[in-house]
C-alpha cells in the first residue's frame, strides 16, 4: 500500500471529495509550531488520503498552519475545521507564546478505499446478520 506510484491520481475517479467516508481519524495533542504530520509518510499505519482537519488553538496567539504549503490561520481561542482538501502533508509553521497547546483532529480515507473505488472493485461485502432472515 506504501507504493502510491501503483494508484496515479485516483482522486480522477473518486465523486466528489464531500461525499468520502472518513473512516480515518488520528487526533494529536500539545503540539507546537513545527510540527510535521504526512498521511501518506507515516509511520505506524497505513496510508491515507488526508481530506479535513480540525485545529484547537490556545496558544495566546494567532497560528499558522498549512496543508500542503497553503497557509491557514487560526485565532487564539478558537477551533477552526478545515475541510474537503484532498492533501497529504500538514505543518504548524507559527505559534503564540504558549508552548504546546494546539490540538489537531485529522479526517480522511483509506488509500485501499479509493482504490477500490476507482476500479470498481467491492472491496468488502456487507453484513446485515440475520436482519432478512424471518
């Protein structure tokens, strides 16, 4: 799965990016200005499709985040989502005065899911249990 040259831009075959499940969610707690995430490059799970983010900001100040080198503010206090950007890197580039107090919650979608969407494959099958049977 780590092999994106595998998929091309998959985003070409996929509805409209709203319209994703985000079955990925990873939340990060008292970080600071430098701080780097990659949902392609991590380590430790699989590979996704970075799409929204939410940032918690109570650094004193106003932040500087940016997602794949487009800038973003955030004001002190505030709690700002942002959403329905297909990316794959995201940075704290500036901070306030007080040291580890962003939080972030990332939101996105298998790479696995894409896939499977973009080729037509079912990909895992639904189960209803005994819900039809009488």
């Amino acid at each position: 799965m780590g092999n994106l040259q595998l998929y091309g831009n998959v985003l070409d075959y996929v509805p409209n990016v709203a319209q994703l499940p985000r079955n990925v969610i990873v939340s990060e707690t008292n970080v600071d200005a430098g701080y780097m995430f990659s949902s392609i490059y991590n380590v430790g799970r699989d590979p996704f499709m970075l799409l929204d983010v939410t940032v918690s900001n109570g650094s004193g100040s106003t932040a500087i985040v940016s997602i794949d080198n487009r800038q973003y503010w955030i004001l002190d206090g505030f709690i700002r989502t942002i959403g329905n950007i297909p990316a794959n890197q995201f940075k704290i580039e500036t901070t306030g005065a007080t040291a580890n107090s962003i939080d972030l919650t990332f939101f996105g979608t298998t790479m696995e899911y894409l896939k499977n969407l973009a080729t037509g494959s079912k990909g895992g099958s639904l189960n209803l249990g005994d819900w039809f049977q009488n």
